[in-house]
C-alpha cells in the first residue's frame, strides 16, 4: 500500500510540475525504477550519444530535454557511459544520477559487486580548467543630480556629498553582470580526462531544472558486453510518452573546454 501511494505522488508531482517559461509540459523526474514501474506506464530505452569535448551539465539538460520531448513523465537508471580499455580489454565506465539520498546505498551494491585491483581508468586527475562563467561585482560611480531636494538620509545604495551649482554629487553602486573567464583546479576521472568531459555541476542543473534534485554515485569500470554500443552515451529507461521515435533528433552540441597547462 506505501509503494501504491508513492507511486500516485509520484504520478501527481509529474503532472503538477512545470518547467520554466520556454518550455511546456510536464517535466520530467528522475526517479528509482520500482516506483516508475508501478505507475503503470511503459518502459522503454533512451539514449544519447556524445563525442569530446562535452560539458556534462548541459549533457544532463539536453538529455532531459530529449527525454520531455518524447512525453516521458519519468527516467530511472540514468547512467553516463565512456568507453575505456585497459590491456586490450574493452571497458565500459559509467556514473550514476540519482534521486537526491540514494547514491550511498547504490555505491554500497556497486563495491559489492566489483571484484580484483581498482581499474586505471578510474584514477583521479587534476587539471587546471578555464571556464565562462556568470559572476556580478559592484563599481562606484559618481553622478550628480541637480534642483530642489530635501535630505532626508542616506538613500539604499547611495552615498550623498555636497556638489556644486545647487546639486548634490552622489556615489552610485552599480552591479555589473556577465560572463567572465575563470580558471578553476578540475577533478574527474581518468577515462572521464582523456575524452575532456567536464562532470555535470548539479547546482547549475538545479538552476535550470528546479524539479531535479539528484546526485551522483562514484564511477565504476566493467568489461564492455559483446553487443553493447561502443560509444560514450548517456542512456536511461523512460516511462511513458511515445518512445524512442519522437525523442530522435540532431546529435547534441559540443561545448569546447579550454585548458590552462
């Protein structure tokens, strides 16, 4: 009866959310697969794939995008997807994104399922990454307002001084705004570094999609099966909407990562 009730919370959080202005529909949740499955719609496969170069946080919303396009209400087992190789085995080395407090207990399983030494492709790296990225600062300007005034106090934000000619100077703080360069120290993955994939910042996706409050689980490699496809993808199970037809389209953007060595 509580997976029942969870399931219709579920099914009325889905149909009560709306994203932001631009889009339209529903969104779509992220959810663990046993309550998806009891809303009684029907799974099926979602996947996209991606070359170098990508920004992972706008992978994740490209991605939720295409899924939303489809009319899926939800996705379970999202999974990001590289391609590895170590001495000649070919290897698949994936992250999770999952509902916000469940990335512990699905590490948990993942340590007890790994087996012999601790893969090379999945050693850190440090890099120096230089990234746009939106940032205010505030500027004084001086300015002067002339005619009749009673001072009454310091205005918010403005500081008075006596002019001249019957004015008053005052120093203005004005807060400017955009996209500056910023150099920061990266930590990713090996197999993540050689393909110059930038993990996704959940906050950011957060920003854009209020609804997704998820996390991500520690990285695992496993041999790759014979038939599995040998590219980097990010792939899920959807639920829901008309399936894979209508969540074709063009392949996603390449977002170019500079690099400060």
């Amino acid at each position: 009866m509580r997976r029942s009730s969870l399931a219709l919370l579920l099914l009325l959080s889905a149909a009560c959310a709306h994203g932001p202005k631009g889009r339209s529909g529903p969104n779509v949740l992220i959810t663990p697969a046993e309550l998806a499955l009891q809303t009684g719609l029907e799974p099926w496969a979602i996947s996209m794939p991606f070359g170098k170069d990508q920004d992972g946080t706008e992978l994740v919303l490209q991605f939720m995008e295409r899924a939303e396009a489809s009319g899926a209400h939800f996705v379970s087992d999202v999974q990001v997807v590289f391609m590895a190789e170590e001495n000649g085995q070919p290897l698949e080395c994936r992250t999770r994104l999952v509902p916000e407090g469940t990335a512990r207990d699905i590490q948990r399983g993942m340590r007890t399922a790994e087996s012999g030494s601790r893969s090379p492709a999945l050693t850190l790296v440090q890099r120096p990454v230089s990234r746009p990225e939106y940032t205010c600062m505030s500027q004084q300007g001086a300015r002067v307002a002339t005619g009749t005034y009673v001072d009454t106090g310091v205005e918010r934000g403005l500081v008075p001084s006596r002019g001249q000619g019957g004015g008053r100077g005052l120093l203005n703080a004005v807060t400017l705004c955009g996209y500056q360069p910023v150099t920061r120290m990266l930590t990713r993955y090996a197999f993540e570094d050689t393909v110059n994939y930038v993990p996704p910042q959940l906050p950011r996706v957060r920003e854009a999609r209020p609804e997704l409050r998820i996390e991500e689980t520690d990285a695992e490699c496993l041999p790759r099966e014979p038939h599995a496809p040998a590219v980097n993808r990010i792939e899920a199970i959807a639920y829901g909407g008309s399936g894979p037809k209508a969540a074709l389209g063009s392949s996603p953007e390449v977002i170019p990562v500079q690099h400060d060595l």
